[in-house]
C-alpha cells in the first residue's frame, strides 16, 4: 500500500511542522468501532437510553478519537517512519455520529539523541469546537535511503549515494569541521517532492559524512550594518543561499552574533566557533577560528570564487588595496536591543579592486590541493583551510595582486 506523504527521516521534520484532515463520523464507522472492540455500552448504542441522559442521543466512542492518531503519525506526520512511544490524552467534550471531525498534529519538539519527535494533537468537530487534546512522542526509524534520487540529468538520476561518494572522494571524514559555500540549483533537475526534502537531505549527507564528533558551519552572511540594517540574530535571513538559510533553522543550530558575517553552526565543536570577535577576519573570527583547528573548505555546488575565507588571507599578509573600515549599527538578540560597531577589511572603491580567483583555483588544482568531484551539471571542491592560507600567502608574496583581476588604480 502506498503512503499518503512519503515517509520523512529525522532530519526531514521541522518544528512547526503542522498537517490536518477530516474525518466524516457515520453510522458505519460508528458500529465498525463497537464491532472490533466489542463495546455495546448504551450510551454509546441504545437511542432510547440515551434520551434520559444530558446527551440526548448516541455518543461517540471516545477512544476511537484515538484511532485517528494512528493514522496521522502513519500517514501524515511523520508518515509511516515511526513508532509512537507515549501517547497523553485528553477528552474534552463528546461528538455524535454525523460530525465532522477534524483532527490535527504540530511538531512542537526533537530530540536528537533518540530520535524522539514531540507532537501536539487536537481534535475539533463541525462547528471548530475543540473535542481533544494530547501529545504523543514518536520515535524516528527511517533513515536515508542511499539510492534516493535527488536530481536528474539527461534521464540519468543523482542520488543521495551520489553526494555520499563524492564527499568521500574529496576527503571529507568522520569528526571533520566543514565550512560549507552552496550552490544547490547547479546539479540538475529537482526530482524529490518538494525543495525542503532536497535541502533536508543535503544536510543530512554532510551531518552523515562528519558523524557525531564532526561539525559543520555555513554563512549566514547578512551584511545588515553596511546596508544600515538592524541586525536581528534569531530573524534576519542569510542572503548567501537557500540551504544556508534552511540550515540555520534546523535544531541544535546556534548563529554568531556578527551584523555582516555572521555563521549557523551545527555540531561537536560548535561552542568553540559561537564567540567570535568584531573584526570579520582577524584571528578571532570564524575565518581566523577555521585556520586554527584546520578545518576544510566544501564548495558544494558554489563557485570558488564565492570563497570569502581569501579576505581573511588578504587580512593577516597586509594587502594594500583594502583597509580597515568600522560600520556601526543595532543589534537585537532574543528581544534585547543594544548599539556596537564591526570592522571589516574592505576594498577601496574608487581604486578598480575587482576580485579574480581563476588563476588561484587553477594554481590549486594543479597542485593537487584543491580536491574535485564532479556530479551531475555541477560539481563539488574542497580544501584544507591551513593550505589555503599557506598557498595564499606564498603567491601573495610573488605577486601582491595575486588575487585580482588587475593591478588596481
């Protein structure tokens, strides 16, 4: 039989996750209940009993409300990839045959270490009126199945496997930190059900690919202060990609307090990368922090161009076509508003600095430095931080526009 939604794993299910549906309370239902479970109490099936009660006619079995929970966990929410390990419930007031029920769930919780997923049940007849409340905790069972198609082309599928191989191949390990540039439009044709399952399971092959002692850190750039912009860490949008913004709204997923370059950070070591400082790219950023504890560089999909850690490189040597800059604004942190000011090594404006990587990214892969994996239309690199700052600095000091398009003005 095949599954209303198809069945989410744990990583697939979002907090604030909400379905609903109907069900029509008829005679049928009704006597089918009364049947299997063998309940011919009266108030439930003698019509003329029930005229010398409050409620006048044939009520409800309450504990068939229930049933209707099994076949929202197996059919909706999380869809047939769980088992329910407690149920609370709570019956409110009493529905009749020819009511129309209508029974709805909310994720209001995970987690992670046992796969538990917190779901809040209410059920309402006709009318809105609310009949049942409860909470039942299930347990996610599914996992990933390795050859789920995630893209598609020329008829030819890229699957979940696909992306498994291709981090291996570049080197990405168990108990990694991963700072990861996206690009997810470039691999193919979309062929999952919706956006959110694609970016779900993006996710979940990295966070499989570094396991539990692995971390992982994407920007979340915002540049709020440059644009004169409240910087509000809980609600303003990363605006350097979708899977960067999906991820910072995953569970066990903490931003840095950062206006222009802040980052969503996930994993073992995500405490030690939280606390930066106030430069962008000095020692103590998430560039500076990413040097120390030589962690890798994925472009998954994103151009190497789009790699901002070479500002930190152009930073630390000293290069002189950028300078010091420092953008003042407002900060709003879990409902408090406070004033500070950011610097950030900016590029003279009226001098042409216009930035090239070509020569750069071709140096490193000649080299053997920079790992590539090709998939599908796009393709995936990766590099370690250190290296890329050693490199950096050699070619700098051969060439201190090494970096650009042109020598600038």
């Amino acid at each position: 039989m095949k599954h209303r939604n198809q069945p989410k794993s744990f990583s697939e299910i979002i907090i604030g996750d909400k379905v609903q549906f109907d069900v029509d309370i008829d005679e049928k239902i009704h006597s089918s209940f009364a049947e299997l479970f063998r309940d011919s109490s009266p108030i439930h099936r003698d019509e003329k009993y029930c005229l010398e009660t409050k409620f006048k006619k044939k009520i409800g079995y309450a504990f068939m409300l229930t049933g209707f929970l099994s076949r929202l966990y197996g059919e909706y929410l999380p869809g047939g990839s769980s088992i329910c390990i407690k149920q609370e419930v709570k019956f409110i007031k009493p529905f009749y045959i020819g009511d129309k029920i209508t029974i709805v769930g909310e994720v209001v919780n995970k987690i992670a270490s046992t796969q538990f997923v917190e779901i809040k049940t209410e059920m309402y007849k006709g009318n809105k009126e609310c009949i049942f409340k409860g909470e039942g905790v299930v347990q996610i069972l599914f996992k990933k199945v390795l050859n789920e198609p995630l893209y598609e082309v020329d008829d030819k599928q890229i699957c979940y496997s696909d992306f498994m191989n291709s981090l291996q191949k570049l080197g990405i390990k168990k108990g990694d930190i991963v700072f990861v540039h996206s690009d997810v439009s470039v691999f193919g044709k979309l062929c999952v059900f919706n956006k959110s399952m694609l970016l779900n399971s993006l996710i979940d092959v990295i966070k499989r690919s570094v396991g539990n002692e692995g971390t992982i850190i994407m920007p979340t750039f915002s540049y709020s202060f440059c644009n004169n912009e409240i910087f509000d860490v809980l609600n303003t949008k990363s605006t350097v990609g979708t899977l960067t913004e999906f991820f910072r709204l995953q569970p066990n997923v903490n931003r840095t307090i950062h206006p222009i370059f802040s980052v969503a950070i996930w994993g073992k070591n995500r405490d030690k990368f939280i606390d930066i400082s106030k430069d962008s790219f000095d020692k103590g950023s998430i560039f500076g922090k990413l040097h120390q504890m030589n962690g890798k560089i994925l472009f998954l999909g994103a151009p190497f161009l789009s790699c901002t850690y070479i500002h930190y490189i152009e930073q630390l040597y000293g290069v002189p076509y950028r300078y010091m800059k420092t953008f003042r604004g407002i900060i709003k942190n879990a409902g408090i508003e406070y004033e500070d000011e950011y610097t950030y090594f900016v590029r003279y404006l009226d001098r042409e600095v216009i930035l090239d990587t070509t020569r750069f990214e071709k140096y490193l892969l000649e080299k053997g430095l920079l790992k590539e994996a090709k998939l599908g239309n796009g393709r995936m690199l990766m590099i370690e931080s250190d290296t890329f700052f050693k490199e950096g600095c050699k070619l700098l000091k051969e060439d201190i526009n090494f970096f650009l398009k042109k020598e600038p003005k």
